[in-house]
C-alpha cells in the first residue's frame, strides 16, 4: 500500500493578490519609453510618405526609394525606369513603405516590443495584464505575423535599392562621379546598418542553414550561418539603431531638399 499525504490548505491555494503588481522599481518606464519611441516613428513614417520633397540630386529619401512612378524626378528612378507608370494615384512612398513595414511589423523583436508597450501583454515581469484572455499568434489577425519570412524577402529588396541609392550618392548634382557630401556619408551608414538589421534577422538564419542536419556536409552553408548568428545576436541593437538611422537619412534629405539644411560637400 502506498500512503498519501494530505496537503494542507496552505499548499492546495494560490495566493489571491488583488495588486496589479508587488514590484515597487519603475517598471512602467520601459513600455512608456518603447511607446514613445515607436510612435515617433509611426507619426513621421506617415508623415513622410506623403512629403513630396523627397529628391534633390543625387540624393533620394529612403522613405520614398525605390521610386518606381513616371512622377518621379529621373534622377530618383533606379536606373531611370519607372515601371508602375502614372496610373497610382498616390505618392511614390506609398507604394513602397509596405515592404520594410510589413517587415519591422511582422519581426519577432518588434512582437515583443509593442505587444509589451501597446497591448500591456503583459507590460513588464510579474505584472498583469489587463487582458482576460489569451489565444496568443493562432488567430486573425495576429496569425498573420507567419508571413513575416516573406517580407525578408521584400526587405532584401529594399537593401540593395539603398544601397545602390549610397553609391549613386558619391556623384554631384550634375551626374559627375567622384563626389562625397555629408548626404553621401549619412545615406552609406544607413544602407549598412539597415543591411545589417535585415540579415540578423531570425528567417534569414533559418533560411541561410537552420534546416541543414549535417553542417559538415555544407560548409559553405555553415560558414554563412555562422556570420548571421553573429549578426542575430545583435538584432534587438540593430532594429533600435536602423530604425533611427533610416529615419534621420530621410529627414536630412527632405531637409536638404527644402532648402533648411545646405548639404556640405567634401570633395
């Protein structure tokens, strides 16, 4: 015979703690600093997509790159075409912020961030949450942040357009190669970073070789692997910082295409 012990009441009950929380540090500081920040970015993403100062030579706004409308200045084109036409009715940015947004929106980090800081799910360790229930990312519309693999795909995309707008930058207004501005500087450590991000992230790591069940057998494969964990082990950093970077770039080209910001050329 076996003899069982009776739990005491102590031990069969939860604690029933009617406090939101017992922390007593700023845990509300994170979440208010994470809202703040991503709503900034929101506001002046709407913001820019609407801006029509976009272009001044040789520099296009990343915001609005790749610019693919007949609307478009030919200098803001890639390689001069502008394969839409002028049948979209609506400016050039529009048609291109889904790709990086729907990319940032869909990234596991980003998830965790404004889950925690819009939604209060939850808002920080050990506090509630002011949801009563939970279905987690298995229903619309939350289920859709599956496709977040097919937007990497898009956000390659949107690299190397970046990227070629850096190098195009290293002309001067009349086309001439050769030529560096602060413009020039502040568009390269962009495409960089922004590159960066896109790579660290956790479908291009699976992608790359995370299927692979004998790394000996591809090494070429594993050595790519490895460069992307390195780089994935950063990716919180590197979607903070390019999330700035690529919304300062913006902001300095439509500045300078203001007329508020002169541009100061090196050489």
């Amino acid at each position: 015979m076996t003899q069982t012990t009776a739990e005491s009441p102590a031990r069969r009950q939860r604690a029933q703690l009617k406090a939101r929380t017992l922390r007593t540090d700023r845990w509300w500081l994170a979440p208010v600093l994470t809202f703040a920040a991503l709503a900034s970015f929101l506001v002046y993403g709407f913001w820019a997509m609407f801006d029509p100062s976009y272009y001044i030579a040789p520099y296009v706004a990343p915001f609005s790159a790749p610019c693919l409308l007949e609307v478009c200045p030919e200098g803001a084109r890639v390689f001069g075409f502008a394969p839409i036409g002028d049948w979209f009715p609506l400016p050039p940015g529009v048609l291109v912020l889904g790709l990086p947004g729907g990319f940032r929106l869909t990234c596991y980090y980003y998830r965790k961030s404004y889950y925690r800081s819009f939604w209060l799910s939850p808002p920080a360790c050990s506090v509630a949450e002011p949801h009563g229930k939970y279905t987690g990312e298995t229903r619309l519309p939350l289920i859709l942040q599956n496709v977040h693999r097919y937007f990497f795909y898009g956000s390659v995309l949107i690299s190397a357009v970046l990227t070629y707008e850096a190098i195009v930058a290293f002309r001067n207004t009349d086309g001439e190669w050769g030529h560096m501005g602060v413009g020039t500087v502040i568009l390269a450590v962009n495409a960089v970073l922004i590159s960066a991000y896109t790579l660290s992230c956790h479908s291009c790591r699976h992608i790359v070789a995370g299927r692979l069940n004998h790394f000996s057998r591809h090494p070429l494969r594993y050595r790519f692997w490895g460069l992307v964990s390195k780089l994935n082990a950063r990716h919180m950093l590197l979607a903070w910082v390019s999330m700035y970077t690529v919304l300062f770039a913006d902001l300095y080209v439509r500045l300078v295409a203001k007329g508020i910001v002169t541009d100061i050329t090196f050489f």
